[in-house]
C-alpha cells in the first residue's frame, strides 16, 4: 500500500489567535476604565472576527478561495484575510517533492511467477490550480494510481527482467503515472524499485537451477579443451609421420628430461633405444666415463 501525509485546513494560526487576544484585552481595559461594557462586547467581537479571517499560508504551500462557492484564485504564502462564511478555503496544498511507498503483493510477471514489488515514487504538485478543481482527492488518486501501475508495469516485464532492469521498470512506471497525474497538475519525478522478492521455495529451485546450468558449462568447457587438444596432438602426429628424425630428436628430449635429475632412474625399453640410435650414444658416454 502507499502513505501519504494528510493535509489540514488550518482554520486558526498564531497571528489570529494574538489579534483575537489584544482586541479581547483592549476592550476589557476600556471597559474597566470606561465603566462601558459595550467595548468588551465590541473589543469580543473584533477579536473573533479576526481570528477567522487571519490567515497564514507557509512557503510551500497554496490554497485555494472559493467565494460563496466560487472559484476565486489561490492565495498564498504568506498573510491574507478573508470574509468568514461567505469566503472559504480548501485543503491546503503542499508543493514540494513528497515520497510515497509503493508494495504491490503476489502480483505475477510475464513468465508467471508471482512476485512482491516494493518502490518508491518522488511526486509533486506543480498546478495547485488543477489538483484543486480537477480532482476531489488526488492523494487518493495518486494512491490507486500508483498501485496499479506498479501491477500492470509487473505483468509486463519478466522475473529476469524487473532483477536484473530495475532502472528500466522505474522508467515505466514513471511514464505511465506521468500520462495519469499530469492532467490533474501533478508531475512524477522518478521511481525507484525498492527490493523484488519471489517465494523461498522458488528461491531455492532457482538457485539449484544456476548451479545445474554452471555445471554444464563447466562440462562444455572441458569437452572443449580435450577436442583442442586432440586436434594438436594429430597435427604433431602427422608432423612426426611426414619428418621421422623430429620424432626422433622428441624421444631423446624427453629422455633427457627424465634423466637430468641427479639420483633419478629410468627404465628405457630395448627396442625404443634401438629406435632412436642411441646404444652407440651410451656406449661412448660409458667409456668416456670409465677410469683407466
């Protein structure tokens, strides 16, 4: 639901209520000096007179003057008088920028997934005139407005969507109450999408859906590596099949780095010594290690 401050109509303020009480005083006096009590009576009078008539209308406000019924003008800020009972006000009016929360609860999205919505809606009124005459209660107005935007803004969007584009959401939601309130004098500065909630149980099943869906992708990039991989060792198999001495000079590299290690041993097949020349090689490093 949305809150919204309450307007008053302030029929009394300080300056009345100090008029009302001098001319009160006043007129005792003179009638306590006079010995006439015609001045208290006038000095009452008087004193009620202005206490209704006195009004204040604070800097960021407006209100407007209906005589006998009619529409006169706005008044405001500041001090103006008016004619008791045959002049009256309407509810005052605040101008500046007012926040409404906004909640919309169980509302289903494009992909039917029931959601509860908060955001919040920055609004002003910025034709006092029009949110006067045009509507009874445009705090009311703006109440229904607001909540059913909110749906219809949900309906249209996918749950991916409102977590993912809430800026895009407030945008919307934005235009759709501007094309509803502008009418009535009322502007709608932004809207902010507040938090988006979905159901635990819901929760959950996504949240295992997004571990399934890593898994897979890890899966597809391990598949994608031993392809790479077979695809280079066929290409050094036709590399060696093409230049047989390369396959050569491979075995004796990897010999050689499983031997270097000090301490280290291998055992070396007989037929892959043959094959790649090296019983000479061994024998003339045995005897060019051997003591006289």
């Amino acid at each position: 639901m949305i809150t919204v401050p309450k307007i008053a109509m302030q029929q009394v303020n300080g300056v009345a209520v100090a008029c009302f009480v001098v001319c009160a005083a006043a007129g005792g006096a003179l009638t306590l000096a006079l010995k006439r009590p015609e001045f208290a009576i006038a000095g009452a009078v008087v004193g009620v007179y202005l206490l209704f008539a006195i009004k204040v209308v604070s800097q960021w406000e407006k209100v407007a003057l209906l005589r006998l019924g009619k529409y006169v003008g706005l008044r405001g800020p500041g001090l103006f008088f008016i004619v008791p009972i045959i002049e009256t006000l309407s509810p005052y009016v605040d101008q500046r920028v007012r926040v409404a929360s906004v909640s919309a609860e169980s509302t289903l999205t494009r992909d039917t997934v029931p959601v509860n919505v908060d955001a919040i809606v920055f609004w002003l009124v910025w034709n006092a005139e029009k949110s006067i005459l045009e509507v009874e209660n445009f705090l009311e107005a703006i109440t229904m407005s607001a909540q059913t935007a909110l749906r219809e803004s949900i309906g249209r969007h996918e749950l991916a969507q409102m977590i993912t584009e809430r800026e895009t959401l407030g945008r919307e939601l934005q235009r759709i109450l501007d094309e509803k309130t502008n009418p009535w004098g009322i502007t709608v500065q932004s809207v902010e999408i507040r938090d988006v909630r979905i159901p635990q149980a819901l929760e959950d099943a996504m949240s295992r859906q997004a571990q399934a869906e890593r898994e897979r992708q890890a899966r597809n990039i391990l598949g994608q590596a031993e392809t790479e991989i077979s695809d280079k060792f066929v290409q050094a198999a036709a590399a060696y099949e093409r230049n047989p001495v390369a396959l050569h000079l491979r075995a004796m590299n990897m010999l050689y780095e499983a031997i270097k290690e000090r301490g280290s041993m291998v055992i070396v097949p007989s037929s892959a010594v043959e094959t790649m020349g090296l019983g000479g090689t061994l024998a003339t490093a045995s005897l060019g290690g051997a003591k006289p």
